[in-house]
C-alpha cells in the first residue's frame, strides 16, 4: 500500500513541474500533500506510532484542505496572474526528471544497507527535494516559488518517517509551526510582489 502512495506522491510532485496554471499547481500540491499524509497514517499504523498517525492526520488538515485555501485566497485578493509558465521548456524538463530520479537512486545506493525496508523510500524522498528545487528554479512567477518551497518540506517530512521510522511528536509540530509561519510571510511577499 505504502509503495502505491508514494508512486501517487511523486507523480503528483513531477506533475506539478509541467503544470501551467496556478490553480491547478495548488491542486497538485494539496494532493501531494493528502498523499504524504496516508503515506505518514499508514506507516503509522504499520510500526504501531500513534505519533505519527497525528502527524499525518495534522499533514491533510493542515496541507491538503488549509495551506491550498489560504494560498488560493490570498491570490485572488491580490490579482496574482493564473499563467504560471515555466521559464524551462517542456522537453528540457523532460529529460532532467528521468535524470533527477537515476542520480538519486545512485546516490543512495552505497548507504542502502543502512536501511531496512525503507531504502527506495528514501531515495525517493531525497528526488522529491530535487525535483522541488528544479520547481522552485524554473519559475519568474512567486507563486510556483512558493509551492516548491512547501514541496520541499514535504520531501523533508517523507524523508524522516522514511530514514527514521517516525520522528518525536515535538519536531513534527515545530515544523507545523513554521509552515504557518511561512503563510504570513508569503502574505507580505504578495502583497508586495510588484515591487520585485
């Protein structure tokens, strides 16, 4: 099950890199993010954590239904532009996705021992951090910056439930903690977007 709900989480992460419209990019965020949630729940519920049920709980409450709202409003009330063309063209993305996702599996493959059963997950994971970057990278437009910024955070929760089988209820709320925080910040950053 849990292989099934990462494939969906990376699908989901690599759509958003070909996606165009803004809307749509939230969508797929809020999506990756209900996904990156089920994948917490269900490894939960498999190593008996009850921490991390709450975690993943929290993660679609406060990613899938929250953040995309929020972010949604905050672009209609600032007239943010729905066209979100990336500055890389398509065939380019193309070729560096496969590229990103070879180089990580290589890359994790001399501490694969390290790990039980967890390895391909955490090479998936640290993808996740690659691909979220080349989002952040290909973009003019604030708004996709933004998204790839939470994408990575996304990434960095993946990778600690999947390298550590769970993590203290403590760290998992701090992190909540500054993804609010980042909202306020991304308030003021569109409202002054013009200036840039």
């Amino acid at each position: 099950m849990i292989d099934i709900l990462i494939g969906f989480y990376l699908a989901t992460l690599i759509t958003e890199l070909f996606t165009t419209r803004l809307y749509r990019l939230l969508g797929w965020y809020a999506l990756n993010s209900l996904f990156l949630g089920l994948i917490a729940i269900t490894m939960g519920l498999n190593i008996n954590d009850h921490a991390m049920l709450i975690s993943g709980g929290l993660t679609i409450l406060i990613k899938f239904i929250v953040i995309p709202y929020i972010l949604k409003d905050i672009t209609i009330k600032f007239g943010i532009s729905r066209n979100i063309s990336p500055n890389l063209k398509v065939h380019y993305s193309t070729i560096i996705v496969p590229i990103i996702l070879v180089f990580t599996f290589y890359l994790v493959n001399p501490i694969v021992n390290n790990f039980s059963y967890n390895a391909n997950y955490v090479a998936i994971s640290i993808s996740s951090l690659f691909l979220a970057l080349l989002l952040i990278i290909e973009h003019k437009n604030i708004a996709p910056k933004i998204i790839g910024f939470l994408s990575i955070e996304n990434a960095l929760f993946l990778l600690a439930i999947s390298a550590t089988d769970g993590m203290p209820m403590l760290v998992e709320l701090g992190i909540f903690v500054d993804i609010m925080m980042l909202i306020v910040i991304v308030n003021i950053l569109f409202k002054h977007q013009g200036d840039f």
